[in-house]
C-alpha cells in the first residue's frame, strides 16, 4: 500500500529521498510454497543490496490471495483486449459481449 505523501509534491522535488527500501520474504503470498533454490539468492543478495545503500528488511505482506489473483487475472485479460483491440485497428469496437467471448470461459448451455 502506498504511503501519503508527507509533503505537496512540488516541495518533495530537490529532496534527498534517502535510502531505498527493500521489503525481502521467502514465505508465500498465495500460499504456494517456495522453491528451495529460490530462498539462497535472497539471502545472498541481501548484503550487496545494502553495500549499495538499501535498507533491506524482512516483511510479510498482508495479502489476499484470492482477492489478488483475480485482479492479476483481471488485469491480464484487460491487456489482451487491448492488444487483441490494436491488431484490429481503430474501425473495431469492443463490446461487452465481444469482450466476454474473448476473455471469459462459456457457461455451460443448459438445453444441452
């Protein structure tokens, strides 16, 4: 989640933003587990990241996964409809019925 801004925007402009922040976890967000080789490189990177001036901290972000999933899922569809919109070039419209049988599975026909 964003932090508010502390002060306007154009008095942050000339600011020394201060040292970057990395958030580091090996425990999963959507509770899958994680791979094995990806724990090491973390711990390994750990100490170059703060060499160069991070502030490098464990975290655990509080997050839904569910909820998460369908906005990714959400999100990725709306791109195809965006690319699948620029293929077609500016005479196609997309309706919301297109949109659906592009993007969503069918319901199954209950007459069948």
């Amino acid at each position: 989640m964003a932090v508010a801004p502390q002060l306007p925007h154009r008095d942050e402009v000339g600011r020394d933003p201060g040292r970057p922040g990395i958030g580091v976890t090996s425990h999963p967000a959507l509770g899958t587990p994680v791979h094995r080789e990806a724990v090491p490189p973390c711990a390994v990177r750990r100490p170059l990241l703060d060499e160069l001036g991070h502030d490098v901290v464990d975290a655990e972000p509080a997050l839904n996964g569910d909820r998460f999933l369908r906005g990714f899922l959400a999100m990725v569809l709306h791109l195809r409809l965006m690319v699948d919109e620029a293929k077609a070039g500016p005479a196609a419209v997309m309706t919301r019925s297109r949109a659906r049988r592009c993007c969503w599975p069918r319901r199954p026909d209950p007459q069948r």
